[in-house]
C-alpha cells in the first residue's frame, strides 16, 4: 500500500509540473527545468539568479552573478521559446551591467489553445496509464503475498487499494478541469482583446471617413 501511494502521488506531483510547463499563467515552477552553463557547468537556475513575478503574465529574472545576462536568457529560451524576452534596466542603477530579464507568457490564441488543450489531454492520459498500472500490479503483489488468508481479508485490502487509486485519480482529474480553465479563460480574454482593438480600428475608420468628408465639403 506504502508503495501504490507513494508511486501514484509521484505521478500526480510529475503532472502538477508538467501542466506548470504549459505555460499560460507566469509560475516560476515553470522554470524549474532550466539550466544554466557557466563556465562549462550545466546549473539550475536558482543558483544563478532570484525569480519573482511581475504580475500575472510576467516573471522577472534576476541574475545573481555579473556578466550572466546572456547565458540565463538562453537557458530560459531554450526550455521555453515561446516566451517574450526583454532586457531591463534597473532602475535604482544607472550601470549598463545593472540589468535583468522579463519572460512574458504567449497570449492564448486560437492555434495555442488548442495546442495547450491537446497537451493537457496528453498529459492526462499518460498519468492515468501510469496510475491504472500501479493499481494492477500492487493489487497483484496483495494477492499474491496474502495467499491463505480470509477472503474478506483480501478483499478489504483491495478495497482499500481502489480507494487510494481513485483518490489520486479525482485529483489528476481536478487539476487537469482546473488547467484546462486556465487555458479557456486566457482564450476568452484574448478574445475580448482582439474585440476591442477590432472596434477601436472601426471607430478610427468612420473619425478618418468623416474628417475627409469635412475636408472635402470644406474645399468645395
């Protein structure tokens, strides 16, 4: 039983990662697999620079050690190229090696919710494999190492096993509602945006029509 929780908890905590990875929202777990190469040494990226978030689609980069910009900003880069990188100055310093980097989060378009949807569902289905697998084969280990006894006996601890599997089962299926949320709300707003920004285009065309048409009856 030690085995089956711990097994399936590590499948669930692997999936609280990887849907991070899906990047929709700044989370600085989403930078916990990159690395860093500083002088031929491959490091994580906390030992070379403080993280912080900005606000809710931004996360700061702040190098720890000088001359440093370059190779964090390709570390990041390189475990999420689709991120907008920016240098900034601090503003506290007027040191042109006084600076750090903002990673801002891709907008939730169209194409990319639909990509981000497909992943989670990916995800999804690989760590139901992986738990359903676990159930399968430590219910195989109890029966087999119970050979003997009650059958009530067996039973029960059988029981208890579909009851720690579907435990973890509900929370894979509660993250993964809750990240597909994330994505559709992102996707919502985006399109709000574009809503907005259509209308602000309409509105400056009829300003535009209607300066010419006075321009016109004024030159006649």
């Amino acid at each position: 039983m030690g085995e089956a929780k711990n097994k399936m908890n590590g499948y669930v905590m692997l999936l609280v990662l990887r849907y991070a990875n899906l990047c929709v929202k700044a989370d600085a777990m989403s930078l916990l697999p990159v690395s860093v190469m500083l002088d031929g040494e491959q490091k994580n990226l906390e030992e070379v620079a403080d993280v912080s978030m900005v606000n809710e689609k931004v996360i700061a980069v702040l190098p720890k050690y000088p001359n440093t910009l370059f190779e964090i900003g390709k570390g990041v880069k390189t475990a999420h190229p689709e991120f907008k990188m920016d240098t900034v100055q601090k503003e506290e310093s007027k040191d042109e090696d006084d600076k750090y980097l903002t990673f801002t989060m891709p907008d939730v378009d169209d194409d990319r919710r639909d990509l981000l949807n497909n992943g989670v569902d990916g995800l999804r289905n690989q760590c139901k494999v992986k738990i359903d697998t676990v159930l399968k084969q430590c219910g195989e280990k109890i029966v087999g190492q119970m050979t003997g006894v009650d059958p009530d006996m067996i039973n029960e601890v059988k029981d208890q096993l579909q009851g720690l599997h579907d435990f973890f089962e509900k929370t894979m299926e509660d993250m993964t509602n809750s990240k597909k949320k994330e994505i559709e709300d992102a996707h919502q707003l985006w399109l709000a945006e574009q809503q907005e920004k259509e209308k602000a285009a309409q509105e400056d065309a009829a300003a535009h029509n209607t300066d010419a048409a006075k321009s016109m009856q004024f030159e006649e």
